[in-house]
C-alpha cells in the first residue's frame, strides 16, 4: 500500500485535515533523485520533488545524497529507513529546517504525533521567514495535537496555519 493510499484512507476517515492531506499527498506523489554526476566545486546540488512540494538545496553532497535516499525510502513505504536517512543528514546539518520538517511529516505518518510537532516546531526555529515551510510545519503540529486529542492546540496551531497560508 503506498503512501498516496494512506493518506486517501486517513482523509475519509476523518483522521486527517483536508489541508494537510494535500500537502502530504503532494509531499508523496514521487522525487527526482539527485543525478550521480560529479559536481563542480562551488556548484549548488538540488533534490526535488514534484512542483508544488518541497524543494532541497544544498551544497554539500553527502545531504544531497541522504535527502534523496530519503525520498526514495518513503517511495517504499520504509518510514524507518527515510528517519534513518534524515537523521544521519542532521548530525551534518542540525540546523536544518527542511530536515526537520521532512521528519516530523514521517514521524506524523508513524503515529508518532508527539515526535512529529517536537520536530516541527524545531524546524520553525531554523525556518527564518520561509513562510511556506512555517505554513507546512503548522499543518503538521495542527494533526499531531488533532491526533492528541489537544483541542485547544489544535485551535491555536490553526490559527498559525491561517496566518502562514497566506504569507507567501
């Protein structure tokens, strides 16, 4: 069963915001792995995904390569092995916002509701004024305390959610 699925299921039973499902739906859909040409010393190495989604620049390769076997993890239904890739990407990179981000969306998709809004609001905190990211992180902290059963948080978050939708 593939994660598109998932997130089909989940909508209809009513577990899953319509909005974040879109988001998740379209963070799902696929990625373009990183091309294992030989980079130019000062050259910028992108993994992408569909438009609409997310987008990863870095220059520094070993990211690079850890995103996109990230990616291709969760193409897989590996939830484990995605986490397990993106970590490895912090321990070079803690600062991170999109990482962060990437694992709390995988840790959201574990049921792990708790890990995934600790991992976005820790990304929030590296985001700076990336108004689309912050809008993805409050997405992801409005389920997990949807999934917690915190309706006042959940009121709140949303609120976030309003705030950032309409600040790109």
């Amino acid at each position: 069963m593939n994660a598109v699925t998932n997130l089909k299921k989940l909508t209809k039973m009513g577990k899953l915001s319509a909005s974040l499902a879109v988001v998740l739906t379209i963070a799902a859909c696929g990625s373009v792995p990183v091309q294992p040409q030989q980079p130019e010393e000062n050259d910028l190495l992108v993994a992408t995904l569909p438009d609409g989604s997310i987008r990863f620049d870095t220059e520094d390769q070993r990211i690079a390569k850890l995103w996109s076997a990230s990616e291709q993890a969760r193409l897989e239904d590996n939830n484990e092995k995605a986490l397990e890739y993106l970590y490895q990407a912090l321990e070079i990179s803690p600062q991170n916002s999109l990482l962060w981000s990437r694992a709390a969306e995988v840790q959201l998709e574990n049921s792990e509701a708790a890990i995934a809004e600790n991992f976005a609001s820790k990304s929030n905190l590296f985001a700076e004024s990336n108004a689309p990211l912050m809008h993805r992180n409050w997405l992801i902290i409005e389920h997990a305390r949807s999934l917690r059963g915190d309706l006042l948080g959940v009121r709140s978050a949303h609120k976030k959610v309003q705030e950032y939708q309409y600040a790109r």
